[in-house]
C-alpha cells in the first residue's frame, strides 16, 4: 500500500451569500474534466468544507504529488485555466497570502495521534 500525505489549505470566498451559494452548486458538479486533472496530479482524495466564507480544503496524496508538478500540468490544461478564472470570480485571496496566490498551505499545530 503506497503512502499518502495530507495538506490542508484555506481561501476566503467573496462575502456575498448568492456568490456562496452558487460556488457551492458548482463543487456539486465539478467538470469531469477537473477531476481527471486533480487525479492525474497524484491527488488521491480531495474535500473542501465551509463556514460563512472561509474554505478549508483536505488534500490526500500520494508520493507522485507535489504542488510544482500540478502548477505545471494545470498551466497546460486550458480546461482548469477555465474553471479556475471562474472560481476565482466567487473567491478571494487571504489577508497573507502571497501576490497572485489562491489556496493558503496551512500548517499543522495539533495531531491527537501524534
């Protein structure tokens, strides 16, 4: 069984219930074709959840992945240039974010496991 990471990252969307509601309808029906892209990334397992309008997204991967290697496939794909400029119409960067930076790494503070 090959091993798996796991990112968590968090993007605001833009505070404005219709632009919430419609950027959750769209992720009921997400192109097939963005996830074929996220699956051809290494991308194992993907979950976003909400509360008002921060996102938190779960990213499980598996050794093939890295963020380099997905910049790079999803610059190619005009499929995901689409659907991300759509996306980017609902969303909005967090207050420390870098320039041009969407989705936010976060960083691990607590592990009941560990």
């Amino acid at each position: 069984m090959s091993k798996t990471n796991k990112y968590c990252l968090a993007l605001d969307l833009k505070n404005n219930l219709d632009k919430i509601a419609t950027y959750k309808n769209y992720h009921q029906n997400v192109w097939p074709e963005i996830q074929k892209s996220l699956r051809d990334t290494g991308i194992k397992n993907a979950e976003i959840y909400n509360t008002g309008n921060r996102l938190f997204m779960i990213l499980e991967v598996d050794s093939s992945f890295s963020f380099e290697k997905k910049a790079k496939m999803d610059a190619k794909n005009s499929k995901v240039q689409d659907w991300e400029a759509l996306m980017w119409s609902f969303q909005q960067a967090l207050p420390n974010s870098n320039p041009n930076e969407k989705w936010v790494l976060m960083d691990k503070i607590y592990d009941l496991n560990a």
